[in-house]
C-alpha cells in the first residue's frame, strides 16, 4: 500500500471547509404537506398490511412450514413501493435487508436485491455545486473533467476527472439530496410510532432504535468530510498489509460534497468469468476478503460496514481494492469482547452466558422475562446447531436472532447492526462463488491468531465474578432488612420468643437460599429461580406461623 498516507488527526484542517457555502447541520427544509404525506402513508399501506400478517405468522411459528413464497412476492412487492418512493426508501430497504430481528428472512433475502443504482442528476444540475463548494471553475480546479458520470447512486454520482498529473474520481452529492433525505425522515418519525404499534408492539423497541440509526447513519453518509475521514483513518490501519489497495484522498479537492480521491480500476468481486480469466484463486481470494474484514473489526477501532460488491474490486496482481468508506462502524474493545463471548455462548451451546451478553450488550429490554428469552434460545441452539461447530454460517447466527428473538423486545445497537450486515454481505460473496468455505473456522482462527480468545474468557470469568458480587451485595442488604424487621417485631407488643426463633431461623434459611440462588444462576438458571422461589416461601411460611 502508498506509504504517503495523511494524518487523520489533520485532515480536518487540509479539507477545504472554507469553500463550503452550506451550514453545518443538515439542510433546512419546508416541512412536508399532509397531502404529501398522506400520499405516502397510502404508498405504503398495503406493505404494512402485508407485513403485519407475514410477521405475526413467522412469530407464531418461527418461520417453519409456512408459505415462503407468498412472503417473497409480497417483499418484492415492498422493494418495488420502496424504488418509487425514492433515495431514502432504497436506503432505508438496504438497512433493514439485514435486521434479523425485525424481518422474516424471504423478506431480508428479497431487500438484499435493492441496487443503489439511481440514473444520475445531468451535469449541469452538479457542476455549479462542484464550484461552489471547491472556490473556483472546474477547468481551474481540475486539468480535465469528464461530464459523463461514471455511475449514480441514491446520494451522489461519480465522474473521472484527473488532478495533480493523475486519474482521480470526483464523488459529487446528487442535487438537493439533504432537503429530500429530511423530508423522508420527518415523515418516517410521524407514522412509525403508529405502525409499529398496528404491526407488533415487540417491534418498537427495535424500531425505534432502527429508524434512529439510519437516520444518523445517512447524515454521515452524506457529509463526504467524515467519509475522508474513514478513508484515511482506514488507509492508515492496513499501512502493513500489501496485499490491499485503499484510494488516496486529495483534501484539497475535497468538501462536504464533494470528495476527491485517486482512480484504482480493478475486477468485481463477483465477476467470475474474468477472475476465472485472471486465473484467481477464487477460494482463497474469499478468504483473503473475509480475514481482511474480520481484522478490521477485531484489530482496529473502526471497520467497513458496506461490503457489497460493487465497493471491492480486484487488482490485475490480486490485491484488493476497496472503495465508499461512508458507512462504517465502530467497536470498542469491551464492545468487542461481548461479541466474542457471544459467539463462544452459542458455539458452546450456552444459553445462559448467551442472554448474559445479551443484556450486557444491551439488546433486551431490562424487564425482559430472562427465563423465557433463555429457554428459546436453548432450544434454538439445539435445533440450529445439533451439526458440527465448524460447519455453521452466518445464516445459523442470523436465523437464531430471526426466528427465536423476533419473539421479544430486542434491539440491536447501532454498530452491532452494522457488524451484523457487514457479515450477511460478506456471507452473499463467497455464496455466489460456490466455492469451499466454513465461515467460523476462518473466524476461529482469526480469533486465535489475535489472542480474543484467552482475553474473551477472562472478561466471562470477570464478568461472573461482577455478578456474583452484586448477588452477595443484594444478599446482604436483604439480611440488613430482614434484621432490621426482625429488631421491630421484638420491640413490638409479642413476646413468643419460639416464634420469634421460627422467625430467625426462617430468615436465615431464606437469606441462604437466595445468596446460594444467585451464585449460581448464570451456571443453571432453573435451579436459581427455584432456590428464589423456596427463599420466598421459607420466608412467608415463618411470617404465617409467627402472627399464629
């Protein structure tokens, strides 16, 4: 990889904020009309309706012996109302093809095919945008500039320009997109409380959250400074690897809508005749594309969420070419030892340490019934799972959180959706090569290699530790209390000292039982409830027998 990289810290700085003649915050905007928006609530109406049957019916039966057909036609149908309705339907249709936790997975399949192919704006309609914003004529800023768009997409078009003596592309924000993204969102806040509320009220607790991430989501998305930012931020991790070729960014010809960066023309990922041409070793080159996504998301603080085909290319030598950095994530190191034990949770069949990570992580609602959560899951891994662990895919993963948690209150943070469609994508490529590959052995290994594991199993036995020390904790603030109750009864007007003992002792017993309780719910949490109940019993029964 180029060795001249920039500064991250800098690049702020370099960019050329002072050509940008728009504000910081996203566009103001005219809110829309009722009409407007009744004539989108009428658009998608009948998706709703469609849905709303379709999903309660996955629920009910988590998605066994149903009529998957009938689910497709009706998410085609979806795609087809999400196209005509424009940039932030095709957006939000991309974002929820990988929520498992919302959709039944023919409607996530179906989505997945929503292409971010949109006719580009003319160039007229852009060019006065591109001179704006960069502080002078295009013939001024660039040697030459080729007015035919290379592609469109729902937010900007692509042109080839060629800047300080070599080949660069030119991303320019597609005319009026922010006005038209805030509309959409505006509209998408007023009815989603309602529909969530006619479709599944288990759904709002994700929804929610969702419709939040996206919109924040497409912000970033929009704003081609935080893009650079990524860029380099990521140019600069994989500096050692020279097997991957990351775009330079020129900041000086980059802006909040617009972004200049250097032309790398390579094979797509899919395009199997001509890596077959290339005489590629197309299992080892979705290997190679998988260990360089993981290493993101394991090594660095910052990974790349989008890795649809059409943003990974291959150089005529074979090293690959990643583009678009406007969609990433982020994950923290504890973030990422929660995912890690996840993962172990499930591997080792472990319901209990799964819903552990789960609260931990904080996709279940807090009075979420713990017991019943953790018998579906159990009885999924035991379905899901009862193959060998290192045959298991991604599709596994996601059927757990598809067919089992959809049952629930459950959302998915932010990055942790990210992390989750960054893998499904990733799962579409090396589907469509058909070749040999065994997703979570790759990722085992990956793990070994970075020593997560050992780590993963530290933070579990900490974690533990935590828990069992808040049991005693709440142990001993009920034995202050049920001391406390005990003083006051002797200083009352009874004077049976053998139900005054009866008391004592049952207080003993029932302070007892719980502590016992609680050390050892995360291991056996049936035992635990059990314990919790007889404490409660035990205590009650002292009680009734002291007042008779």
């Amino acid at each position: 990889m180029n060795r001249d990289l920039e500064d991250p810290s800098q690049l702020k700085e370099q960019i050329a904020f002072k050509y940008i003649s728009s504000s910081e915050s996203p566009a103001e905007f005219k809110r829309p009309s009722r009409l407007h928006v009744a004539r989108i609530i009428l658009k998608l109406l009948p998706v709703a309706l469609n849905f709303r049957r379709d999903r309660r019916e996955w629920v009910k039966h988590e998605g066994r012996n149903v009529d998957e057909e009938k689910y497709r036609k009706h998410a085609r149908r979806a795609l087809k109302t999400f196209l005509e309705l424009g940039p932030s339907y095709i957006k939000l249709g991309q974002w929820l093809s990988t929520r498992a936790d919302m959709l039944p997975l023919p409607y996530m399949e179906e989505l997945s095919k929503l292409q971010d192919d949109v006719p580009p704006a003319p160039f007229e309609q852009v060019k006065g945008m591109i001179e704006t914003e960069l502080g002078g004529k295009i013939e001024e800023a660039f040697e030459s500039f080729n007015t035919v768009a290379l592609s469109g997409a729902s937010l900007g078009q692509v042109y080839l320009a060629r800047h300080d003596g070599k080949d660069v592309i030119v991303k320019v924000a597609r005319p009026g997109i922010e006005e038209s993204i805030e509309k959409d969102i505006y509209i998408l806040r007023k009815i989603l409380p309602l529909a969530t509320k006619f479709i599944d009220p288990n759904l709002r607790f994700s929804a929610e959250g969702m419709l939040a991430q996206f919109a924040e989501t497409v912000h970033e998305e929009m704003d081609y400074r935080i893009e650079a930012e990524n860029l380099v931020t990521i140019r600069q991790n994989l500096a050692d690897d020279s097997t991957v070729l990351i775009p330079r960014v020129y900041p000086e010809r980059t802006s909040r809508h617009v972004l200049t960066m250097d032309y790398l023309p390579g094979t797509k990922i899919t395009d199997i005749e001509e890596l077959d041409r290339m005489r590629m070793d197309r299992e080892k080159l979705v290997v190679r594309v998988h260990r360089l996504f993981f290493k993101m998301l394991l090594r660095h603080n910052i990974f790349h969420a989008d890795p649809h085909p059409g943003n990974i290319s291959v150089s005529g030598d074979g090293k690959i070419i990643l583009y678009d950095f406007g969609m990433v994530g982020r994950l923290d190191n504890a973030t990422r030892l929660k995912l890690i034990r996840l993962y172990l949770g499930l591997v080792e069949k472990d319901a209990g340490r799964t819903v552990n990570v789960l609260m931990e992580l904080g996709t279940l609602e807090p009075n979420a019934n713990r017991y019943v959560i953790e018998k579906a899951i159990d009885l999924s891994i035991q379905s899901l799972y009862g193959r060998q662990v290192d045959k298991m895919e991604v599709k596994a993963l996601m059927d757990l959180a598809n067919k089992t948690m959809s049952r629930f209150p459950f959302k998915l943070p932010k990055n942790l959706a990210l992390y989750m469609r960054m893998t499904s994508i990733l799962e579409g490529i090396y589907q469509h090569h058909r070749v040999r590959f065994q997703f979570i052995k790759v990722l085992a290994n990956l793990l070994e290699e970075e020593g997560l594991i050992r780590e993963a199993y530290i933070e579990e036995a900490k974690s533990s530790v935590q828990r069992i020390r808040k049991s005693v904790e709440a142990a001993m603030n009920l034995g202050q209390f049920l001391q406390s109750a005990y003083d006051s009864v002797l200083s009352g007007k009874t004077g049976n000292n053998n139900n005054n003992n009866n008391l004592m002792a049952g207080s003993i017993l029932a302070a007892s039982l719980f502590i016992g309780s609680s050390i050892i719910y995360p291991q056996n949490s049936l035992a635990a409830y059990a314990g919790f109940g007889a404490a409660a019993v035990t205590i009650a029964v002292s009680i009734f027998k002291r007042k008779s």
